[in-house]
C-alpha cells in the first residue's frame, strides 16, 4: 500500500512539473511582440 502512494504521489510531482515547465519556464522577458504586417497598397493597384 506504501508503495502504491509513494508512486501516486510520484506521478503527481511529475505531473506538476510538467506543467511548471510548459507554462512558466519560457523567455526571459515574456513572449516576442508581434510583428507588424506589411502595409497593404490596395489603393494604387490599376485594374
């Protein structure tokens, strides 16, 4: 029975860890501001 709860409880710190990793171990200062799309010259296009 000991044995079935130190894994359990094993599973459980690997679980949390996991999640820590993916959800606060990332760039330093946050995530990269987006890029600004190219400016679109849909006024000057002769058809």
């Amino acid at each position: 029975m000991t044995l079935l709860i130190l894994e359990a409880l094993g599973a459980l710190l690997l679980f949390v860890l996991m999640v820590w990793w993916t959800m606060f171990s990332g760039r330093k200062k946050g995530e990269l501001p987006p890029k600004e799309p190219p400016a679109d010259n849909r006024g000057d296009d002769p058809k």
